[in-house]
C-alpha cells in the first residue's frame, strides 16, 4: 500500500496530470515536508513542481514548501544549462577532430525524451566514447582544463562540472564479464546511434530502442535507489505506438535483452499502472525469484545489494550469466580498490576478504 505522499508522486510523473485527480489527492492530509524531501530524494522535484503548476495546485501547498519545490526546479534548471555550455565547449573540440561522442542517461533524455531541462536533475554528464579515440579525448580533457580524479580516472573535473567516460557501453571497462550482456558487438550499437545538437554542436544519442535497454541495465545496476530513472523511462515511450513497441521487441531479441525489458515493463506497471502493450503480452513473464528481487522497489525502496549481479546473470542463462554473477560480486583488483580506497596498497587476497565480509554483512542486513 503506497502512503499518499508516494501517490502523489507517482502521478506526478503523468504527462498529462488530471486536475482533479490531484485536487482529490490534497483533500486528504498531505505530510508537505516528507512529500518535498521525498521528490528531491527520488529526482522528482522538478515533475512534481511542472504537475503542481499544470494543474494549478501550487497553491495547495504552504508557502515555504511551494518556494522551495520551485528553487529545486530553477537550481535544475541553471545547473543543467551550465552542463550543457560546458559540453558544447567539450563538443567543439572534439567535431573538429571527429571523435564521435555518445550522450548517455541524463544528458541524452534532455535531448529526446524531455522538453524541459528543469525535470531532470544531472549530477554529472555520461558519455561514451569509442575506446579507440579515448586517449585523444583525455589529452583533449587536459588542454581544456579537466583534472583527472585519482581514483576514478574515466572521470574528469572542471570547476562544478564533472564528465564521465565510458569505454564500453555497459560499463565492461570496470567488469569485463558485462561484455556478455550483449548478443551484438559495440560497434553494432554505435553504428545505429543519432545525430543531436547540443547548443548548436553536434553529438550522439542512442537510438531509441538501444536507450530504453540501456536505461533498464543501469538502473539496475544501480539498484533502482530512485524513481527518477522508471520516470525516465515513463517519458520515453509515453506516445509510442504498437510499432514502436514491435521494434523493441525485436531489438531486445537481437541484444539479449528480453528479460531487461520484461523487468522494465513489470516495474512501470506495478509502480505507475503502465498498460502492458500488445506487443509485449507473448514475452515470459517475471517469476517468483525475479518478484522477490524487484519487490523493493515496488515497496519504495531501492534493491537488495546483491540484486544487480543475480539479475545480470539471471538474464543470460547459467553458462553466460555466471561470469558476471561472479565478477559483479568480486570485481578485479584495480575495481576492489576503488571500493576500497584505504586499501589501495594491501594485496588482492585481503581486498577479496574485505569484500566477502562486507557482502556478508549486507546478507545480515538484508
């Protein structure tokens, strides 16, 4: 049973919010202080304040909460632009030595699925960048004033803003064994990437069936820890049709990728009441160990540490799926002491002990 602050976050997220439907919903007593920390804390603020300002509900809310629902859509809204200037001069440089750029995530979807930069909060930009012309690209990072970080060092720094780069699509540059997540080669995915304009300069997107996948893998790769990315999917099909629908049948099919979809689809069902397009009715459905991974998410929570690894591997299939289980849980050792940066000089016995101690601490914690 969702509380109500949840409910009316959840139908925020409507493209077309029903006037009435959120008058009835403040007739009841709303907690406005749990609803506004809950949207900043899930990244839907800005849904939120564009839906309350759509149906004319602003004013149901007290003053200081009103101001402050506003200021975190116009922060948004002035970080998200400076992003994207500090792309386009990121961009400039790297068109003019044809290194082709990929947006990914935040930075994509406000060049596709939004039309409004204050909906999507962006802590940094994610790019990916064919691993041929990664060294290019650093040494242009340097020139333009980007610092390395020392311990992340696919991510840049210049002043507020932060760049992070992938090698690899799914993020093998870290866990090698995601590779196998694919049915296709990256090259397949690159090459059916779309041209945007980011501030006049040119970039890529992916396209749109290969983004609703990609969306799907990262979320759970990050457990799903907030609403904003089911959101973010929401947004992107809100107008498909059946034949967009057909489409990423079939390209989830070419990638491997059912079981992502499938969870995908029961997730925005279960949380915002999706329709399950016709399309989809003939895949296999979630069984009871994928409900029970995906339950905390229903329940408002993010999912389980372990989730991630046994949903990657779940979707390959025993043979292919167990090198990911193993080396999601036991990454390499260059990954282990990123984990754990105060180890950073122990050897790879000890760091794989530190990480079985706190994965069983996370089994105890549940």
């Amino acid at each position: 049973m969702k509380d109500l602050e949840t409910e009316i976050l959840i139908r925020a997220c409507d493209v077309n919010p029903d006037p009435e439907t959120f008058r009835f919903l403040f007739s009841s007593e709303v907690d406005e202080k749990k609803l506004f920390d809950e949207a900043v804390r899930e990244g839907l603020a800005g849904f939120l304040y564009k839906c309350l300002l759509k149906t004319d509900g602003l004013d149901a809310l007290k003053p200081q909460i009103r101001e402050a629902l506003e200021s975190a859509y116009y922060r948004t809204v002035s970080a998200n632009l400076r992003l994207m200037q500090d792309l386009k001069e990121v961009l400039c440089e790297v068109n003019r030595r044809k290194i082709r750029m990929v947006l990914l995530q935040g930075m994509g979807l406000l060049h596709g699925a939004y039309d409004d930069i204050g909906l999507r909060p962006m802590t940094d930009v994610d790019l990916w960048v064919w691993h041929p012309d990664y060294p290019a690209l650093v040494a242009l990072l340097g020139r333009l004033a980007y610092e390395r970080d020392r311990i992340y060092p696919t991510t840049f720094r210049k002043g507020a803003t932060t760049l992070d780069l992938h090698t690899h699509i799914l993020w093998a540059d870290r866990i090698r064994a995601r590779k196998k997540l694919l049915n296709v080669e990256e090259e397949e995915l690159l090459a059916k990437t779309k041209p945007v304009r980011v501030e006049g300069e040119g970039a890529f997107c992916l396209n749109l069936c290969d983004q609703f996948l990609y969306l799907g893998l990262h979320l759970l790769k990050h457990r799903a820890t907030r609403l904003m990315w089911l959101a973010d999917l929401k947004s992107l099909v809100s107008e498909w049709e059946e034949s967009n629908w057909q489409a990423l049948v079939e390209r989830a099919r070419e990638l491997g990728q059912e079981k992502t979809l499938v969870y995908m689809l029961y997730l925005l069902r279960e949380i915002f009441g999706f329709p399950v397009p016709e399309s989809m009715k003939n895949l296999v459905g979630v069984g009871p160990f994928e409900k029970k991974m995906l339950g905390p998410r229903i329940e408002g929570k993010a999912l389980r540490p372990w989730a991630p690894a046994c949903l990657y591997a779940w979707t390959k299939g025993p043979v292919r799926g167990l090198p990911i289980f193993l080396e999601s849980l036991f990454p390499g050792p260059r990954i282990l002491r990123q984990m754990f940066p105060e180890s950073r000089d122990v050897g790879v016995l000890r760091l794989c002990l530190k990480r079985a101690v706190q994965l069983a601490g996370m089994v105890r914690g549940k």
